[in-house]
C-alpha cells in the first residue's frame, strides 16, 4: 500500500480517487444484449447463458426439487449461520416500519403519507468470484418485510446448470421462490423488459460487475427504477494510536480480497501505527487464498498520515466511503461529526465483516462517493409513498383564497376555478 504523509488539501482529490477503468468499450456490447433480450426474450437469455456462463440450460427457473436439494447439500454449520443472520437482518429492518402520522396543516385540511409497496422488484446476486448468499439475506428479507408481492432473483448458475446451493438455501430462507438462472447482461434485461420465463419487475436492486452495473444504469434511464448508482466496494479505516494493527490490516484486507478494483484507505494522525500496520498488511496477506486479486486492490489503496483529528474529518467526509471503521479510543467523537459514509462501524471490536454478514445491518451500499447524496438499501427502498389530503366545509373557507390568489398570479385560471367553484358551493353562492 503507498503511504503519504501530510499531504495537502490541494492533494486530496488524487489520494481519494477511486479506480477508474474506462467502460466505454463495453457500452455498446451491453445495449446490444439488452436489445436482444427485449426483443427475443428467453431465446436470446439462453443464448447469452451459453456464451458467457458456458451452460445450456432447458429451463430459465430453478425448481422446487432443485431448491429442495439445496438444503441437503451445505452443512448444518452454514444453515444455522444463515438462519442466524436471517433473524438479525429480519429484526433490524422491521424496525423501520413505522406509521406515518397524519397532520391538520390548518383548520380542516388533513395531509398524510402511506407506504405502499413496490409490487414486483427483481434482485440480482452475483456469482462470479463468490456465491454471494449474503445479498439475498441482505435484499430479500426486506423486501419480504415491506410487502412486495413478486421478488424475482436471477443469479447465474455455474457450469453445471445448477444455482449454488447456499444461495438457494438464503432464498428459501427469505420465502423466495421466483429464482431464475441468469446472470449478467441478460439477467438485467430480462427483469427490465420481461420475458417468456422471467416477470417484467419495477425495481432491480443488487450489486455486479462493470457489465452488470452499465446495463442497471442504462435500463434505469426510461424502462425501469434500481436501488442505487454502483461502483467497486470500498472501506475507510480511521484508527488512532489505541487501534490493534493486525485488526486494522485485516480489515484493510477484508475489502482488498473483494476484487481487483476495491479499495481500501487507512486514515490516521498516528506515525507509530502506520509502520506497524504496513507490516501486518504484508504478513496477512501473504496467507489470502484470494492473494492475487487483493495485491492488485492494494495498488491503489492508501494509508494516509494527516495532522490532526479535524483533518481525518475534513478528510472522511471528502472521500464518503462505501464503510468507514471508525477502531479509535472514542469512536463516537468522530462519528458524530461525519456527514457522509454508507454504514459505520464503531469501536476496536466492530468489522465490517460483522456488518457484510450478520449483525443486522444491510451491505447494499452506496460507492464511489454517491455516500454523499445516497443512503444505502433499507425498508423505504422497497416501498414508495403516497401523499393523501382531504378537505372538509371547514378547510375550503380556510385554504380557498389562498390558493386562488396564487393560481392567479401564476396564471393558471382553471386551477383557481376549481378552488374558486368549491368555495362558492360552501358559502353557498
């Protein structure tokens, strides 16, 4: 990892610039895809599954006896950790469900809010480097929480033609049922668009790779709503001379191993650590079965020395990370002074790991700095609100004239003729 010292404000910019790859050359390889699947449906998605997942598949939608299989081929260790995390991701999310109050904004003019939810949205879980059975948890259950009707999951199978059995096992886990073998491309077009197999959806949440998140991107423009803008994950260590290295080199790594283009940054006013966590970042990861890809990540990951704890503010809420660790004597301190970060973990004892998997909280988060404008999926993300208002004798006398002198003003004369016919039936005029 590069080590900077003291560097300038003027510098910052540079430190914090995440990994760019250029994705132009693909653009025209992923509307090409998505066109396909709009127009010739489960044809082209199986056609696209044999060229890039190299399986041909008879049946788009895994069944009941695959799903059932699953259960009998993952350890009872594993399913008891599903279940486990299941239940605390089931907890933390329902407790954002809460009434929504309804407010008299003057005399006879009552205004409320219901949430309604998305009544079908699609989830996409990668498959690639990982079998990512934590998303489903992560996207599933809240979905379920929130009420949806239809949760379609495409995830792509491997070479065998089967779904991996720890995610089918999550899916079951989390009452989903609608699961298809698609990845990639072909995956995001089919919830988009709809096909033959696969239900047209309204919403696609989850993460992918550079293809997977262009054509989210591109299907969002006009066909269909996503969760959030998405990029490489990425971690924000903060750490003070109390921090434990070998447990902050360990969670540098814990990002670095997602892939070759995560990041991890080491933010710190302490000389002393620095030394010593470079040496336990070296050793760690040494022992990576995922050695090869977190060596690429740690080429343009960081560990920057700044003067003082206003500076690791400053600095923090300048880069918005995806996850920020806040290991310090007083985490709190620092927390409460940050403004923009996806999910924060607090204390010597908190991973993000404990967050990625378990504790409750979701890992859709957002990347590449959308932390300042975007929060990461919760209940609300499943959900749309609708605004409600009645108006009484009572409120007509009330709101009526202001709402003609207004729609007046602004020249819009059947807006004020609607008020001003009511207002004249209660006075009765």
């Amino acid at each position: 990892m590069r080590v900077v010292e003291y560097p300038s404000k003027e510098q910052w910019d540079e430190l914090l610039a995440r990994p760019h790859f250029d994705n132009s050359s693909l653009i025209a390889t992923v509307q090409g895809v998505l066109n396909d699947v709009k127009e010739r449906g489960d044809v082209a998605v199986r056609e696209y599954e044999l060229k890039f997942d190299k399986v041909e598949l008879s049946d788009l939608k895994v069944s009941e006896a695959e799903i059932s299989e699953a259960e009998s081929l993952i350890s009872a260790e594993l399913k008891s950790a599903i279940e486990d995390a299941a239940k605390n991701i089931a907890k933390f999310h329902a407790a954002q469900d809460h009434e929504l109050p309804s407010v008299e904004t003057m005399p006879g003019v009552h205004c409320w809010q219901k949430a309604k939810a998305i009544s079908k949205v699609g989830l996409y879980i990668p498959g690639g480097t990982a079998p990512l059975f934590s998303t489903v948890l992560m996207l599933a259950l809240p979905a379920k929480i929130a009420g949806c009707k239809q949760i379609v999951l495409c995830t792509p199978p491997a070479k065998s033609g089967k779904v991996h059995p720890a995610v089918l096992f999550a899916a079951k886990v989390a009452g989903v049922s609608d699961i298809y073998k698609i990845g990639g491309v072909q995956a995001i077009g089919a919830m988009a668009y709809g096909t033959e197999s696969v239900p047209k959806v309204y919403k696609i949440f989850g993460p992918g790779n550079q293809y997977v998140t262009a054509a989210k991107q591109q299907v969002s423009l006009k066909d269909v709503a996503i969760d959030m803008p998405a990029g490489p994950s990425e971690v924000e260590v903060i750490a003070d001379e109390t921090a434990n290295p070998a447990f902050v080199a360990a969670d540098l790594l814990s990002q670095a191993e997602h892939g070759a283009d995560s990041q991890a940054i080491l933010i710190t006013s302490s000389k002393e650590l620095v030394g010593a966590v470079v040496a336990e970042v070296e050793k760690q990861v040494a022992a990576l079965p995922r050695l090869e890809l977190a060596q690429k990540s740690l080429e343009h990951s960081r560990i920057i020395l700044v003067k003082d704890l206003d500076e690791v503010i400053d600095i923090t809420n300048a880069y918005a990370p995806e996850h920020l660790i806040i290991s310090t004597n007083d985490p709190m301190k620092i927390a409460d002074r940050i403004e923009n970060a996806g999910s924060l973990f607090l204390g010597h004892l908190t991973p993000e790991s404990a967050g990625d998997y378990a504790s409750g909280t979701n890992h859709t988060l957002p990347t590449s700095g959308y932390a300042h404008a975007y929060s990461g999926v919760n209940l609300d993300s499943f959900r749309k609100k609708m605004t409600y208002q009645q108006i009484s004798p009572e409120g007509i006398k009330n709101i009526a004239k202001i709402v003609e002198v207004m729609a007046e003003n602004e020249q819009l004369f059947a807006h004020q003729n609607a008020m001003t016919l009511r207002r004249l039936s209660v006075e009765g005029k």
